[in-house]
C-alpha cells in the first residue's frame, strides 16, 4: 500500500493555472482538488451537489445572490446544491475543493473558465 | 442562506477533549470532523468507506500493518477502506476527518475510545 503523505502546498507549487482543478485525492466517489484562484469567476450552480470550499492561502469572497461569505486561510465555507455562486479573489487564492467526482468547475454556465476534469496532480 | 464561514481554528477551541470528532460541516452524506488527538488509538478498520486525514496542527503518525505514514499540518491521507490502521500523536495533533455520515471513530474495533456520533460544534 502506498504510505506517501498528500503535502498540499508542494501539489500546488506543481501548477500555475488560475481557475484549473487539481485532483489530489479521493475518498470513495469524493474528489479532492488545489486550484489557484484570481479575478471574478463566472456565475453558476451546480444543480446536483453541495461544493465545499477551503482557503489554503490568500483570501476568497464567495458571492451569493443575496449576500457572500468572505474567506482567509483556515476557513470553510459550503456552498448548497442549486446555490448560484460567484467565487471573486482579488489576489491569488489557493483552495482545496471538495466535491464528487465528475463535477464540472462552471456548473450550468459553461464559457471559458470550463476546465477538464479529473486531471490529478 | 447562512454566510458565515467555518473558522477551523475556532471551532477548535470550543473543545479540549481527546478522540471526540466533532461535525463542523456537511456536503451532501459527507461529514468534515475536526478531533484533537494524542496518544496511541486502537487498531480498527472502517469496512464500508474510505477516511481522510487531513493535519491542521501538529504530528500525526497513521500506522498500518505494513508501514506507516507520518503527517505534519497542511497534508493529508486517505486510508483506504477495509485497510486496518491506528493513529498515534506523541504530541496532541488537530486533524479534520472526512468521510460519510454515520461513520464511528473506532470502526469495527468498539471499546473505550468509542466517541459519541454526530456531535456538532
């Protein structure tokens, strides 16, 4: 069995990209993605699964249609099935995301930012 | 919609006790535990699902049969289900737990390092 430790900050130094999900784990149907995170995102919910949301480095606004959450390293947020949500950071972020394997970063909204998926780091 | 987001170190510090995971969210069936640990745990195994360790603070050594993994703050491991393991923290070590809701601490092992299940913080 492998018995390699999963350091997070060494993944991230692996990649460059803003907005493009690394998968650094699964636990059973369950994802475990870095992304590095700067500017505004496109609007957009996912219609199938919560998302959860962890600040890793920097800090991250989450913007709700009726409110947001703001974010600094160390803070969990999770955003509900359905929720239409705009994740905005003014300076690079680093986040792990957890989700379902499968899940597509721009949810129903499609457009640029659409990254591929699954790709581990 | 609640916005107010999860301060892991917070929620941390509304509890002192050892080996008592503590619910801190919920995406979908999946439960995120923030637990303090020292000392050696017993030998268990979890029969139906993965578990993922993630270190906020401190050293966590998980031990398995064949080996171990050793594990500072910002890394995580996923032990695989079925897989019997016992965590050891010379030191008291802050982890979040991940795995699905219903999961008990000691899985099929039982015994006086069962915690109660489901308790929110």
């Amino acid at each position: 069995m492998n018995h390699d430790a999963i350091n997070l900050r060494d993944k991230l130094a692996l990649f460059p990209e803003h907005w493009s999900p690394r998968v650094v784990a699964e636990m059973n149907d369950v994802q475990f993605k870095l992304a590095k995170l700067q500017g505004e995102f496109v609007w957009h919910a996912h219609a199938d699964t919560d998302e959860v949301f962890i600040v890793i480095d920097g800090e991250l606004a989450i913007e709700f249609r009726d409110g947001e959450v703001r974010l600094v390293a160390g803070e969990m947020f999770v955003v509900p099935k359905g929720v239409e949500h705009r994740p905005v950071a003014t300076e690079e972020c680093c986040v792990m995301l957890v989700e379902p394997r499968g899940v597509v970063n721009t949810g129903d909204a499609g457009g640029a930012y659409t990254a591929a998926n699954d790709i581990w780091v």
